[in-house]
C-alpha cells in the first residue's frame, strides 16, 4: 500500500532538540518517524545532586507525610532512587505531579493513582485539584531540583498544608560545544527548535553566542507551556510554537500545524 501524503508531514524539516542527553530520543523518533532529519543539542544537564540535611532528614521521615509531590520526571527518577535508600514506601503516601508525563512514570513506577492537573500542566493547574482544596494540618513532600519556583508550596500552604521539599537532583547548563550546528543556524537550515524550559532556551542561545543570535531569533522555536512562550518572545524569538504540553503527540501536532 503506498503512504498517503500526510504519512510523513515534517518531510524535508530540520530539527533541532535542546533537551538533556538520553531524554532526546523518544522525541527524535517520533519526529523522525513523520520525515523530519532530527539534530540534538543536549540544552541543559541533568544530574543527581548531594542531598542535604534537611532534605535527608525529610526522607528519613517521609511516614510522617500524607503526599509527595514531584514537579518533573527528573524529580522522579532521582527521588524514587533517594526514598529506597531510606526505607519502603509508605503504603499511605498519595502521590500527585505536574503533567502527564511526570505521572505516567510515576505509574510506571507503580505509585499509582496519581493526582495531577486537568487544565494547564503547571503549578496553577494542580493547585486547582479538588483533592488539595483541603489540606488543613497535612504534610506535602515536594520532589524537585535545586532552586525553583514557590508557586506551588505557597499555594499549598495557602490551603493549610504543611509543606517540604527534597531536592534531589540539579540542572547545569551544557558543557558541550554546539560546534557544526552554528552554521546550520546561521545559514538559516534548521526548520525548527525544540526547547522544553526556559533555562533550556536560556542555555542554547548562550552556548551559540552573539554570532548566532539574530539567526536563532529568525528561526521557529516551540515550546510547551504559555509562561516558555512569554520567556522566548522576551529573549528576541521572532516566531514562536506553543504546544499544548511536552507529550510527544503534542509537540509533532504543535509543528505540523505551524508549517501547514
């Protein structure tokens, strides 16, 4: 049977995708899966990071909470990694997390049900839970990387909770030398850039330098959440995807849709 002509819509396209290395993949097969020639740029590094006290002792005593909650992937696979050095999982601890994603690997994991948003995929949207309208006196673990926004602990605390984090793991900007793919951005080859945080788009145009910048400018970024588009447009980008979420169906609707 031959493939109709929508089989394979980003035929022809490049595509470039800032994300940590290892976790480019599945979005670079499914990218290239539609016909797009897939280029990586690893945006940010991701790696566990020396815990500290307060967290240690957060873990140590995670019977005394009611939830924990994990902001990214990232969050759950280096702090379901911390939690078994520290004991078995309390078969009364709730889980919730921030996207899809993030959830479907806390599934994955066998954590489930997982409360997560129904509307955006952000802070605001799972404070928006009808489970964390009421939280008077409970004790919510909060799973993230270093530093952060305060957004969800204060809204957390807002509704009565009591609230902790464990950081567990620490974002760094790339070491690596974009090298050749300068001049895919300069000669203005690349179709698209794929970016998923706003330190990721922080970062690459870094890591270009000022040679690159009014050609990373000129070229398509997408991005998946509203606050990232508001980042990019900030930083110069001249056209910019929104996509309703970081799921690999999400991005390639996002840039099909684009260069229809």
């Amino acid at each position: 049977m031959t493939a109709g002509p929508d089989s394979r819509p980003l035929v022809g396209r490049q595509i470039l995708i800032c994300r940590p290395a290892g976790q480019d993949r599945p979005l670079a097969e499914h990218l290239g899966s539609l016909g797009a020639e897939i280029f990586s740029y690893a945006g940010m590094t991701i790696s566990p990071c020396e815990h500290s006290q307060e967290t240690q002792q957060h873990l140590k005593h995670l019977l005394e909470y009611q939830w924990a909650v994990f902001v990214s992937a990232n969050a759950v696979e280096f702090g379901l990694e911390a939690i078994s050095k520290h004991g078995p999982w309390p078969a009364h601890l709730r889980c919730a997390a921030i996207g899809k994603a993030t959830a479907f690997r806390l599934e994955q994991a066998g954590r489930g049900p997982v409360i997560r948003p129904q509307g955006s995929e952000d802070s605001e949207g799972l404070l928006q839970t009808k489970a964390w309208k009421n939280l008077q006196g409970q004790r919510v673990l909060i799973f993230r990387g270093l530093g952060g926004r305060e957004t969800l602990a204060n809204g957390l605390r807002a509704a009565g909770a009591l609230v902790d984090y464990a950081e567990v793991y620490q974002r760094q900007a790339p070491k690596e030398d974009p090298g050749e793919l300068r001049t895919r951005v300069k000669s203005h080859q690349l179709s698209a850039i794929c970016a998923m945080s706003s330190e990721t788009l922080h970062n690459v145009i870094e890591a270009f330098g000022l040679e690159c910048f009014p050609s990373l400018c000129s070229i398509p970024w997408l991005v998946p959440h509203s606050k990232i588009a508001a980042v990019a447009r900030e930083a110069g980008i001249q056209q910019v995807i929104e996509s309703p979420g970081s799921e690999l169906q999400a991005v390639s609707g996002a840039l099909i849709n684009f260069f229809r």
